[in-house]
C-alpha cells in the first residue's frame, strides 16, 4: 500500500494538500492576485475566485475567474449584444415618453411688463 495517505489520494509525494483554502488544489489557472494600497497606507490583497453562474441572454452556464464584487450577468460572448438591445430598448421607452409628454406651455413672465408701443 504504498502512495496510500488513507481517505485522500495522493499522486505526487511532494505535493501538499492545502485545507482550509478558497483556492482549487492542483495548478491554479487563476489570475495573479490584485494588491490594492489605501491613502492610509493599509494593503489589502484581492485574490480571484472561480464563479458559476448562468448567463441570463445565452442561458448557458458559465465559469469565470473573477475578483470580489457583483456575479457577472452575461457571458462574454453575449455582453455587447445585450447591453445594445437593453440600450436600445430603454431609449425606445423614453422616446415614447416624450412623445406622450405635454408639450412645452409658455409661463408667465415674472417682472416688469414689458413696453407697449
């Protein structure tokens, strides 16, 4: 039983098994980690993650490597097509709004009224 480490399978004996990590074992695809430096001098490392998520324009699933912040929506293949027919959507609304719109009333003027000739 040789190379047999009990309930984890090692391959390579020098490898290390890191537990208690964020990060998949094995050589990391990821992309080097961010250091972001603060006006006071603080420094805070931003370490990329691997999401899963569904694109909502495809409906495909997709993997992406991504640091911390809001899911993507849309994969990148999709994304400009999106964000156009969205544009474009939004400013068919407000081109109807406008229409629909009371057109523009002359106020009153405010003030001294003006000569009479």
């Amino acid at each position: 039983m040789k190379g047999d480490t009990g309930f984890f399978q090692v391959t390579d004996p020098n490898s290390v098994m890191t537990t208690n990590s964020s990060e998949p074992p094995g050589p990391s695809t990821a992309p080097p980690p961010k250091v972001v430096t603060t006006a006071r001098g603080y420094t805070r490392t931003l370490y990329a993650r691997l999401v899963l998520f569904r694109c909502e324009w495809c409906s495909r699933e997709q993997k992406v490597w991504q640091y911390p912040g809001a899911s993507p929506r849309y994969c990148e293949e999709c994304r400009e097509e999106a964000q156009q027919s969205m544009n474009s959507a939004r400013q068919r609304e407000k081109r109807e709004r406008d229409r629909q719109a009371t057109p523009y009333v002359r106020r009153r003027l405010v003030g001294r009224p003006p000569k009479k000739r």
